[in-house]
C-alpha cells in the first residue's frame, strides 16, 4: 500500500472514534450520577446536624463545667439572680478540647466529654462514651451517625453561647445557644474517587443553632 494511499485510508474510523467518544460518554454518565449521590450526601448530613442540635439541647454539656456557670459566677460583682456573664465556649472535636473564646468562663474543663459527645453521635439513650451507629430502634432514639454514619467525634464543633437567658444562681444552669456544626467530612465518590482528586473533597460547612433547654441527660 503506498503512502498516499495508506493516507486517505478511512476503513476503521468509526472504531477509533467509538474508542474515543465512548469512554468520554461513561465519565460524564458516570460523573452525573456520583454528583447527584454527592447532593444526596450533602442533605442527609444537614438532616444529621439538626438531629445533633437537637440532642445537645437536652443532653449534658459537652464542654465539662459548663452546667456550674451560674453558680460559679456569683461574686462581689456578680450576685444571686444577676444576669450571667457573657460567654462563648468552643469545643472542637478535632482536638478533643473546649477553650473559652469570649467573656468569662468560670470552671470550665479543658477536655471534651466524651460520654456526652457520643451521645450526640449514636443517640439520646447512649450512656457510655462508646460510638454504636445504625442500632436506633426508632426516630426518638436517633443519633447524627444513624443516619449520617461516617460522622464522628472529629467531625464535630460545637459553641455554646450566653444569649442573655437564665440568670446567675440558677440550679439548671445557663441556657445558652448552642450551634452544631460538622468539619472536614469528605463526599464519597464512587466512580470519580479517582479522578482529579475528588475523593479529598469535603462538605461545605453545615450548621445548625438552637437554643439550649434542659442541658441535663437526667431531664430526658
């Protein structure tokens, strides 16, 4: 065959077009669907914040000492039904550890609790300071793993917040603000996990605010 005519040759084009075009079909197919199991992901673990906000409201404190607030604040400035000093106490689950980030936080420990964490995480009736997801009998008992599951203590931040409600001296403790967010949780994709470095995406922030009630598990 000579070499013009090897050239303007055209047997065998359609193969290579098809082995071109149809990987590039798959990855955008595929793609499609991992984004929207992506979304998925995203709904399901905002569902989960709230669910953990929820939990916090009526459960003990996560930052130790933050129940003894009121009682502590009582001094020659601070007396027996003044309003409580201002503060904002962060907890971050990533170090294990709560600082006070505003005001005055009389008592406060420097490390999480962990009873009290994962109780956040696997449910209201936990009662130890074990992680235990997907074991909740009904909705009630749901924690932010049952129905998120990769979410755990390192996932979480946590900032209680002096909003002006409760009262120094008051035995149930402050009643503070309490918002519940999640960090550094990766999407899981199944078909683009290898591609451009899409396994080390993570969520936005997500996060969620309520104000806290009975901060006691007792109450429950």
């Amino acid at each position: 065959m000579s070499i013009k005519r090897f050239v303007h040759d055209q047997e065998g084009g359609p193969l290579v077009e098809a082995a071109i075009l149809i990987p590039l079909l798959f990855t955008f197919l595929l793609g499609a669907v991992d984004f929207l199991f992506a979304y998925s992901q995203w709904a399901t673990a905002a569902k989960a914040v709230e669910v953990g906000a929820r939990i916090a409201a009526v459960s003990d404190p996560v930052a130790d000492g933050l129940i003894a607030f009121p009682t502590q604040a009582i001094s020659s400035t601070v007396l027996l039904g003044n309003a409580m000093p201002d503060f904002q106490v962060t907890c971050d689950g990533s170090t294990g550890h709560c600082t006070c980030t505003r005001g005055t936080c009389p008592g406060l420990g420097a490390n999480i609790n962990a009873t009290a964490m994962n109780k956040i995480i696997s449910g209201p009736d936990r009662t130890n300071a074990t992680v235990a997801c997907g074991d909740a009998t009904s909705y009630y008992n749901a924690g932010m793993c049952d129905i998120f599951p990769t979410i755990r203590s390192a996932n979480l931040r946590i900032v209680y917040e002096q909003t002006g409600l409760g009262y120094a001296g008051r035995t149930a403790g402050p009643v503070p603000t309490i918002t519940v967010s999640i960090q550094n949780v990766p999407f899981q994709f199944f078909f683009l996990g290898g591609l451009l470095d899409f396994a080390n995406i993570t969520m936005p922030p997500l996060t969620t605010t309520i104000t806290g009630e009975a901060l006691s598990s007792a109450a429950q």
